[in-house]
C-alpha cells in the first residue's frame, strides 16, 4: 500500500484527530485571492475536510480531489448541504481539466505527494490570469524544553532507528518550497508561519498518531508495543501531551 492511501484506512479517527487550520491562516487565503461567491476554487487532497468550510463559506464554487476512496466518500456526506461543494476521488495527476479555469488552487499539507514537475505545471495551466495558488502545510513538534520530550524522542529512536527529530527552525525547507513556487513560473509570492498548539491524554495521542503514515505502516506488533510505551510515558508525565503546531503558509500567483 502506498503510504498516501493509509489516512483512506480509519476515516472516522483521522477527521477527529487530525488539527483544522485557523482562522488567520483562512483569512490570509481568502484576502489574497479576493474569493467570493464569483470564484470558482479547487482543493487538492481534501482528506475529511479539514480545510474546506472556510472556505466553501464564501459561496465560491468549490471542487475537492481525493484519491482515498472512503475520504471521498466521507466528504460527499459531510458537506452535502452545500450546493456549491463538488468532489471527485481521482489522484490530481488524473484529474482531467480546463486550462484557465480556476481562481484559487489550494492544498493543505498534501501538496507534497505529487511530484513537483507534475504538480507545480499542472496548478500553473490550471489556473486564471491573476489565480491564486496558496499551500500550506501543518508542522507538529514537542517543545524541546519540556520533560517529557527526550523520553519520547528514546521511544520513537527505539521503535524506528531511522527516525529523525523534527527540526525546530524549518527555515531551509521553507526556502526550498519557495524556490519551487517561482522555479514554475508565480509571482508575489508570500510566506507566512502560523501558531496554535493542542493538548491530548494519552489514549487521544495514540489515536493521532494512527492518522500518520509513517505511523500507520510499521509492523502490527512493533506498533502496539511502540504505543504502550507511549502511553505509559504520558500517563507518568502527568498525563497530557502539549502539542506546538507550526503552519507555513505560501501564497502566489499566476501573472
């Protein structure tokens, strides 16, 4: 199984768990693009619609792709109120297409799936004369100050030798998306980083952690094994695990 199809296993766990976005990173979106009931909008990897409301609130016309089958599903049900939500459950790579036809081309921490050559090309041919591409991506992390975090990192070296700490200054990372986004051609190009932080027990960490590939795709038994260690380490730390979510956030367009 690829790892992109594993949030398609648990779809009920993964809209629970996994983190909506803010209000400021949506009204950056909406401001840039200038969307309204006018606009015509598309979503790339909706997943269960962790980003979508906010946006369908504006009355555009908004159309989902999701290559999980069960996401595609979940999501058809969960917006069917709104008569301006459309979804299709193909890959982006085969979603067929008219060429200048959308006015904001949005991906929320799934843009990295597809490869770039294909993903960048396509947003760009895809896109109006003065259409928005806007990306995003949420990046989780333990304070490094906090007791509990070299405990973890020892469970997770433990279970994964190959694992890696997350970086706290991400600073390359961004650069590199950027210079991607002008490589394929889109100017005023603009770069934001948004805060919020999240607090779970232990039972609802382990949950969180099931709506992660890398997680999803270990063997059963190292899995269990890795998740009991877990939540016995929250549950001596007092029982609450401090969450710091950074979100980056890039906006451009197509001249």
């Amino acid at each position: 199984m690829k790892r992109q199809m594993t949030f398609n296993e648990d779809v009920k766990n993964y809209d629970r768990f996994r983190p909506t976005y803010t209000k400021e990173l949506f009204d950056n979106i909406i401001h840039y693009s200038s969307l309204d009931k006018t606009k015509e909008a598309l979503e790339i990897g909706i997943g269960t619609g962790q980003a979508t409301t906010p946006i369908l609130q504006t009355g555009c016309s908004l159309t989902a792709i999701e290559l999980g089958d069960n996401l595609a599903s979940y999501c058809e049900n969960k917006f069917r109120e709104y008569d301006n939500f459309t979804i299709h459950n193909t890959s982006f790579e085969d979603y067929h297409y008219a060429p200048n036809s959308v006015g904001l081309i949005y991906s929320g921490t799934a843009f990295h799936w597809i490869p770039e050559e294909i993903g960048y090309t396509k947003v760009f041919d895809m896109l109006k004369r003065g259409g928005t591409l806007a990306l995003f991506w949420n990046r989780p992390s333990i304070k490094k100050d906090s007791t509990i975090y070299n405990e973890i990192q020892l469970i997770y070296k433990k279970y994964s030798p190959t694992y890696e700490p997350p970086v706290e200054d991400k600073q390359d990372k961004y650069n590199r998306i950027m210079e991607s986004i002008r490589k394929y051609g889109f100017v005023d190009l603009q770069f934001k980083l948004i805060h919020q932080t999240r607090s779970f027990n232990a039972e609802d960490y382990i949950s969180l952690l099931n709506t992660y590939s890398d997680h999803r795709v270990m063997p059963k038994d190292i899995r269990l094994a890795f998740e009991e260690e877990m939540r016995a380490t929250i549950n001596k730390h007092g029982g609450v695990l401090t969450i710091y979510d950074t979100m980056d956030l890039y906006l451009a367009k197509k001249p």
